[in-house]
C-alpha cells in the first residue's frame, strides 16, 4: 500500500490516505481528482524511505528539502533533517528526564 499526506496551503498535513499499490505511479491524482477530494497530495512513506519520515497530522511538508517535519517541540530546539533535537544533550545515565524549556535544561523526574 502506498500512502499520501494531503496538505494545506501552509504545508500542514492534515489527513493521509491509503491508496493501492497499482494505483501509487498516480497516487496524487487519483485522490484529488478520481475520487474527488481536491487539495495537495504528497507521497510519504510508512518506512521512512522517503521524504525524511511517515508524515503525520500536523507534520510540515518543506519542498526546499522535500522532506516531512514533525512539529517542533520547544521553541528552543533545533531541526536536523525531519526531527528536532534540544540545544544541549540529555544526560545519558539512568535518570529519565523532561526539558525544561525555561531554563534551557534536563530536569530529573522524582
């Protein structure tokens, strides 16, 4: 099965579909126009072999890239590719961690 993200005209996804095999060379027209739906279709994969990541309500398509992008977590945080990543590592020991994004850091869950 091939997947296409519909987005809108701010490059939000707002729904992805489902279309069959025989049918992903002309994914795209066939749900705006066979069966009528209309918008902006983008093929994404389930894999992640395309386009950065699986593109999800509310991810963001970036056509300089052609790659879907998460929504960003924290204003603060960084994009590298589809993902975001904070602007200073979590510890790595056996804590679990939440960004606080106040005080640009980790804090430790009790």
């Amino acid at each position: 099965m091939a997947h296409f993200a519909e987005i809108d005209e701010n490059n939000i996804v707002t729904r992805v579909l489902v279309v069959a095999n025989d049918l992903e060379h002309r994914g795209a027209e066939f749900l705006a126009d066979d069966l009528g739906l209309g918008g902006r279709w983008i093929q994404t994969s389930f894999n992640s072999t395309i386009r950065g990541t699986f593109a999800g309500i509310g991810y963001s398509y970036n056509e300089d890239e052609d790659l879907f992008v998460e929504p960003q977590p924290y204003p603060s945080w960084i994009r590298e590719g589809s993902f975001w990543k904070a602007p200073i590592e979590q510890p790595d020991d056996d804590n679990f961690y939440l960004w606080n994004e106040t005080e640009g850091a980790w804090d430790v869950i009790s």
